[in-house]
C-alpha cells in the first residue's frame, strides 16, 4: 500500500505504518462515496463506517469533510505526479515536448475516467463542489513546470511558469466542458484542447 502524502489538511500528520493505513482507508473511502452520494451528503460518519474505523479516527485526522476532501485532492495530485513521471521516463524522451503534453493531458483524461471521486474532486478546483478556484491551478502549473523544465532540460524561468499556468487554465476549462457533454469526454472538444495547447506551447518551446 502507497503512504499518503503529509497533506496540509491534516490535523495530525501519520506517523506509524498502521495510521497511515488507516489514513488510506479513510481517503478511499471518501472518494467512494463522493461518486455515490456527492458532496452534499458525504459525511464523515458514512465514511468512517465504509472505512472501518471509528469515528473518532475520522476526526483524529480532519475537522471535518472539507478538510477530508482537500486531502483527497492533494493526494490526487501526488498521484497525477507519478502519473506523468512514468509516463515520461517511457518515452526516454522521444517526440520532444509534444510527447511531454500529450503525456500531461492523457493521465488527466484517464483519472477523470477512472479514479474514484476525481471527476468532482480533482486537485480541488471545484471544492466546494460547484465553485471554481485558480489556486489548486497554480499548485499544478507549479509541479508541472517543474517537472517538463526538468525532462526538456530548460531552465525553469517565470515567462515558463507564465505560460504553464495559462496552458494549464485552458486545459481545465476545456476538458470540464468536455465532460459536460459527454460522461466519458467529447473527443472532438478533446482533440480541439489538444490542438489548441499545441499552438499556444509551440510559440515558446519549439
């Protein structure tokens, strides 16, 4: 089982290998029941009982469900992460930066599809659910820029971050368009984001 990265919403951060697990447990749990009932009706006490722990395990790590859920979108983000660093290092760097975004976009296509409480969730963009925030944005700009400044071997300056995070704003408003239109994502809105990102990053990177 992965440890949970400390997140920041944590009251009490886990230091034995059982807490971590019980941590674990709680976040799947909570991701679960987000695709099944919502935001609204998530509680903590329903999420203690599909854990298996008590309530008060609940509560040793989270004042309550928001901070439980920005938990679960930092973890999100570790995991997009990981994601995307394997993916890259399979490409031991063939197709430049356009294999970089394809990777970016495609493991964010793929959570939104297939891990339990993104499509509400994601890194937090949408908590509470329905609203729209840039910080969560900023955080993955950030991890990115790193992260692609590294696999291009370029030097990580602010004009770059700039033009991530704008990339990275786009991208979030097409792809939840996308998915609006279609439960598993319109392709054509799709390879249109795709298209567009292209353009944008080919001013600076090519």
């Amino acid at each position: 089982m992965k440890p949970v990265p400390q997140a920041t919403s944590l009251r009490r951060a886990p230091v034995q290998r059982r807490s971590a697990e019980r941590l674990t447990r709680i976040l799947d749990a909570c991701a679960d029941l987000l695709d099944e009932v919502g935001y609204d009706a998530l509680s903590t006490r329903a999420v203690a009982l599909r854990a298996g722990v008590p309530i008060g395990s609940v509560y040793r790590f989270f004042g309550n469900k928001r901070a439980m859920v920005d938990a679960l979108a930092e973890r999100n983000l570790e995991r997009y992460t990981e994601r995307v660093t394997r993916r890259l290092a399979r490409t031991e760097g063939e197709g430049g930066w356009r294999a970089a975004m394809d990777a970016v976009l495609d493991e964010y296509l793929d959570m939104k599809r297939t891990a339990p409480g993104f499509s509400l969730v994601d890194f937090g963009n949408q908590i509470p659910v329905g609203a729209r925030h840039a910080e969560p944005n900023h955080r993955v700009a950030d991890r990115l820029t790193d992260l692609l400044s590294a696999y291009l071997d370029r030097e990580p300056d602010e004009d770059m971050r700039r033009r991530f995070l704008i990339a990275v704003e786009a991208a979030d408003t097409l792809v939840h368009l996308a998915f609006r239109v279609a439960p598993e994502g319109d392709e054509k809105i799709i390879e249109e984001t795709r298209t567009l990102l292209r353009a944008y990053l080919g001013r600076v990177l090519d």
